[in-house]
C-alpha cells in the first residue's frame, strides 16, 4: 500500500538531511503526525525563519545572528590570532574546547581537483588581505586529516607563510582512552611525527 502523496513529500525532504535514509525519514515522518499542531507550526516558522535570522559573516565566513558576528569582536582581533577552518560547524567544535581565543576564517572547502575544487575557488586573495589588514601574527590551520586537508594544508603554509610570524596545524595522533592494539599505522606515525616533550 502506498503512502499518502504528502507524507512522502515530508520523507523526500528529511532524506536531504544528512545521514537520514529512507528508514530514518520513514520513520521521522511519522512521529511528526503525532506532535501537536501548535509543536509543527513552532517547528515550521523556525525552518522558515532560517535565512532571515542566520546569515554568513563577510569577514570571517562564520554564522551571524542579526548582522552579529561572535567571533569577529575586538577582543578577539586584539589576539593577533587566525585560526583556519573548512566550514561554520568547525569554529563551534574548536569553542567548545575552551582552547582558543582567537579569529577564525573559513575556506569554504578544500583542495579537491577531482571535484573541481581549484586554488581560485578557496579565495586564498581575500585571506591574505585579511591578515595583512588585521597585521595577523599567528595562523592555526584546522583542517581535516585527509588527502584533501593535507594537500590545503601544504598549500596554505606555502602561500601565506611570507605573511606571518607562526604558523601551526593542529596535532593528529593517538585518540585519548585508546589500546596502541587498535590504533592504525598511519595515525601511529602522525602521533611519533607530532609528538611534544613530556
């Protein structure tokens, strides 16, 4: 028996969320039959109310909230610190570690020339304005330990490395709480390559 034409408009639209398969949407799609009305209006206007209210920062590339960035304050240029990352999501899990207190500037990708992804298409001009003009002493690249991260990583060091004092990336290595059993070779040689004096 098929389901009725709009509550398989509801489940082709949760399978655009990631991770979210046709079990998942399935499944998401009928526990919405069961909120309240006034619940799936709430959940409707904020949906809707995404573009007015979140927006993109045109200095650092962050989420803003009514034309307010949180990461591009005085406080935070004072540090003289730029800490490089691929996506929004990022600065958010590098602020919660309570590590850094620095800028951040968002790509907006990685290196990828299989997919298309060349050195225009990560603006790497407007990244240099932006140091020169914050007079940027340190650069921080986050990006993710793959072929893509590392290859944008290299790449980023050698462009920008006439413009600053420092620049660092972030150590790779052994997960806290693991067995060396389990740790692979290749995360095994990153954590020997980056090791710090104890």
């Amino acid at each position: 028996m098929k389901y009725p034409l709009h509550l398989l408009k509801v489940m082709e639209l949760l399978k655009k969320l990631p991770g979210v398969g046709s079990k998942s949407a399935e499944r998401f799609a009928f526990q919405l039959l069961n909120w309240s009305t006034q619940d799936l209006q709430n959940f409707a206007s904020l949906i809707q109310e995404i573009p007015v209210k979140l927006s993109t920062c045109h200095e650092c590339g962050c989420l803003e909230e009514n034309e307010k960035c949180l990461f591009c304050t005085n406080d935070r240029i004072a540090t003289k610190k730029l800490c490089i990352i691929a996506s929004a999501k990022d600065a958010f899990a590098i602020e919660s570690t309570g590590e850094y207190d620095g800028l951040y500037h968002i790509l907006g990708g990685l290196l990828s020339p299989m997919d298309g992804i060349h050195s225009e298409k990560l603006q790497i001009e407007k990244l240099k304005f932006r140091i020169q003009t914050l007079q940027i002493k340190e650069i921080v690249i986050a990006l993710d330990s793959t072929l893509e991260g590392d290859t944008t990583s290299l790449y980023l060091k050698k462009e920008l490395s006439p413009f600053v004092q420092s620049i660092s990336r972030l150590a790779f290595g052994i997960p806290i709480g693991s067995s060396l059993d389990y740790v692979d070779g290749c995360t095994l040689a990153r954590a020997f390559a980056g090791r710090s004096l104890f």
